[in-house]
C-alpha cells in the first residue's frame, strides 16, 4: 500500500490505496511508519509524502479497522514518528487532505499543496473528535480562528487560503516538492535537526488534561459515534442527540 523510492539523499513515500483515495488504515500507518524509520537508518536527508492518484489522504478509512482496538495507537505513533525524525518531512498535498490526511499533514514539517487541494477536520460530523495535538498543531499553524472555522463548523481551508495562513509553505505539485527537497537535502543536517526540534516545542507535546482525555473518549464511544456510521451506511443525515 507504500511505494518508496529514492533519488540521491531524498526519499518519496507514495500512499498507493487509489481505490480508498489513501485513506488510511492500521496497515498503512505501519508501513508510512515503518518507511519513515528505514529511510532515516538508510541515511536520507530529507523523506517527501504524497498521495497516489487524485487524493492525498481522504483520512481514516471508515469503512476498515477505524472503530476498532489499536487504530488510533497507530495513527498516533505513524504521526509521532513523523514529528519526531531528525530529518525533514515534506507532504505533497496532491489533492484533498481530509481528517487524518490533515493530521499527517500537520506532521510533516512542510506542505507542498496542489492548486487543487484542500484541507478540513470533519470530526464534528462524524461525532468523533480529534485529539490536543492536532487540535494545538493546527492554530499554531493558521491561527486560532481560522483553526476554530475548521474544527468548530467543519469547513474547508482551500490551497490559496493554506498558503497565506502559512499552512501551505508552497502551491505546487510532486516534482516540485521533490526539487525543494533536493536543495534542502544539501543544508546542514545537525542545524536542520536542532531547528526541527525548536519549531516543534510548540506545546503540541504537552500532555491533556484529564478533562480533555475524557471528552476525547466520550466523543468516540458516544451514541452520536454510532449514529454517524449507520447514517452513512444508509445514505441519509445523521441525527445527533449529545449522547
């Protein structure tokens, strides 16, 4: 479901599940997981991902293993070990990042974003919820009240948007990721891991209360939860009752 290929000190992880617009699953995360860490014992200086196709990530892969024991264990260690390499990670945002697209998005360190490509968090219509991390990571990014539009009303922010919120880093397609990396690969790999590591001290790391635990957790098991899912099932609106 991962194509890896190599061109010099810079590596390209391809998200290949076409047929799911790369939505992710248990497996994917491991192997995105898994490919990031070889690519750092292998030596590379700067790892690019994007999407195969028409998608970069659509998200969780509703249809699959989302609801069940160990997913989020390894979204949140895919995301962490992104976060965490001493290498550059560029996403090359090939089309819609959608949920845990925006997640893995907000991971990487910088964001290469197609002209037509988009972002958004519709967690509130799922009756689920994202966690402190990606909520803290996406108003450090653009803001707190572009950041509250997408979390709170679950509306997209558009390319050009991205990039003047800072989001985005740059408009463009693969090769031109790729040839970004390139010159990065050549800039001082201890500066670039030191300054990595400054950038993320954004307070992303620090640990949720015991509030904000039970509420992520309350939001999943939750009865509006299940009623998104047999909504979608049956092609109508979900009805959410707060419970």
């Amino acid at each position: 479901m991962i194509g890896i290929n190599r061109d010099g000190e810079v590596v390209t992880l391809e998200l290949q599940r076409e047929e799911r617009r790369n939505a992710l699953n248990s497996q994917l995360c491991v192997e995105i997981r898994e490919a990031v860490e070889q690519a750092v014992d292998d030596d590379a200086r700067v790892i690019v991902i994007t999407g195969r196709g028409t998608s970069f990530c659509a998200g969780a892969d509703l249809s699959g293993d989302v609801y069940a024991a160990g997913f989020l264990d390894n979204l949140g260690d895919m995301l962490q070990t992104i976060e965490n390499v001493p290498i550059p990670v560029i996403a090359a945002i090939n089309g819609p990042a959608i949920g845990a697209g925006t997640q893995l998005a907000l991971a990487s360190d910088l964001r290469v974003v197609a002209p037509n490509a988009r972002f958004a968090v519709p967690a509130a219509r799922l009756g689920i919820s994202v966690d402190r991390w990606t909520v803290r990571r996406l108003a450090s990014l653009v803001g707190g009240g572009p950041a509250r539009t997408v979390l709170l009303a679950a509306e997209p922010i558009e390319a050009e948007e991205a990039l003047a919120r800072g989001l985005a880093n740059k408009i463009g397609d693969l090769a031109a990721a790729q040839q970004w990396a390139q010159k990065i690969a050549k800039l001082a790999p201890l500066s670039l891991h030191a300054q990595k590591l400054f950038l993320n001290d954004d307070g992303t790391r620090d640990d949720s209360t015991p509030e904000q635990t039970a509420a992520l957790a309350a939001a999943w098991l939750s009865e509006d939860a299940q009623e998104a899912r047999l909504a979608r099932a049956g092609g109508r609106d979900p009805i959410f009752r707060g419970r």
